[in-house]
C-alpha cells in the first residue's frame, strides 16, 4: 500500500494553486478598470525619461537614470555632477 502522505503533498500542492489562482483573479478585478494600466504605466515611464532627457538628468527625479548613462550602450552622454 502507497505511503498517505503523498496524498497530502497533493493536497497541499492543490491548496497553493488554488490560492495563487485567487491572487490572480482578485488582481485583475483590482485593475479590471483600467485595461491599458501597464501601457499607461510604460508611458508615464517613457514620458518622464524624455523629459530627464532634455534637461540633461540634472532635475529631480533623474537620479535614477544616472547608472544606466554615459556608456557606449545607451549612446548617452551627458556631464553629471555628483
């Protein structure tokens, strides 16, 4: 006869995916709204770079972005004072 306790490591198993499935669901009920929320989010993202951009990162908020330049990578070069 087969050990139980592998029926309650499925069981457990069933219980997590049940869960995280629930998860889901009340995650896309939350954002249900808004069905352009991660394009929206992108834009803003795209939006407020292009702004650092014009002024040269040196405005607040820009500081993020100062890893990711003056690298061959990005093409961007800019004088930041640190």
């Amino acid at each position: 006869m087969k050990e139980p306790r592998n029926h309650a490591k499925v069981g457990y198993s069933m219980i997590v995916v049940s869960a995280s499935l629930a998860v889901i669901g009340l995650l896309a009920l939350a954002i249900g709204g808004d069905v352009l929320f991660a394009d929206n989010m992108q834009r803003e993202n795209t939006l407020h770079f292009n702004e650092c951009k014009q002024n040269d990162f040196k405005t607040d908020g820009c500081e993020k972005y100062w890893d990711r330049i003056n690298n061959d990578i990005s093409g961007i070069y800019v004088d930041l004072d640190k």
